[in-house]
C-alpha cells in the first residue's frame, strides 16, 4: 500500500474506533507523536493511547486533504465540532513508523467536555505504562 492509501486506512479504522485495525497499521517498533502530548513508542502503546482517547471522547476524522511525498503521507483533518489539525504519517513497508499530529488540545478538551484535571490524571497513568 502507499502512504496515501494506509493513511486512507487508517481514517477508515479511526472513525470506525477499531482499536485492532487501527494497531495493525502501524509497525511494532513505530513511533506515535501527538505534540500536544509525549511520544509514544511500539503498537502496545499506541494501541493504549487509542483506547483511552476513544474511551473519553467521541472521535471522527473527516479528511480536508491527503499529500503524498515519497514514503511520507500528510492528512489535513476537521472534525464535526470544529476542531482541525494535521498528521504526518511515515510508512515503511506498508506499515506506519513514524507519526506525528498537530491539534488544539484545550479546544478538543472542550469541545469533547473533557474535565482537564480527569485527563491530566489519565495521561500521567498512561506515560506511566
């Protein structure tokens, strides 16, 4: 598969919130960088990471635009309350290795009516795994 058509895949499995889909896109060893939190390291984490957020919030992906340049694949997002960022994705081998996203996440905490103290908590548990 390209980038374009894993980080088509992967929007498919997000907005289904398929937690095994979505791990499986990714390589075991890859790298999950949400800049408005830590890096993440290895499919377990990142698999983890998507259970706590689906957990918390109701999420969905509607895609803006998809770029394409060698083995990198860039997805501009907007979601239904607003809310807009971006995500690099590196694939190897058909596998996701290296991601990084851009969001606001005050603005998501809100739009999602997520207490900040409870999320607080809940990332601090999570980088403690």
């Amino acid at each position: 598969m390209s980038p374009r058509d894993v980080v088509l895949a992967w929007v498919a499995a997000f907005n289904r919130a398929d937690l095994d889909a979505l791990a499986a896109l990714y390589a075991p060893d890859a790298v999950n960088h949400q800049m408005a939190y830590g890096p993440l390291q290895g499919r377990a984490a990142i698999r983890a990471m998507f259970d706590m957020e689906f957990g918390r919030a109701k999420m969905v992906c509607q895609v803006v635009q998809v770029l394409e340049d060698g083995d990198w694949a860039v997805l501009e997002w907007t979601d239904p309350t607003g809310l807009r960022g971006c995500g690099f994705f590196r694939v190897a081998a058909g596998q996701i290795v290296h991601q990084r996203g851009y969001f606001d996440r005050l603005q998501f905490y809100e739009a999602q009516g997520i207490d900040l103290a409870q999320a607080a908590a809940a990332e601090a548990a999570m980088k403690k795994q």
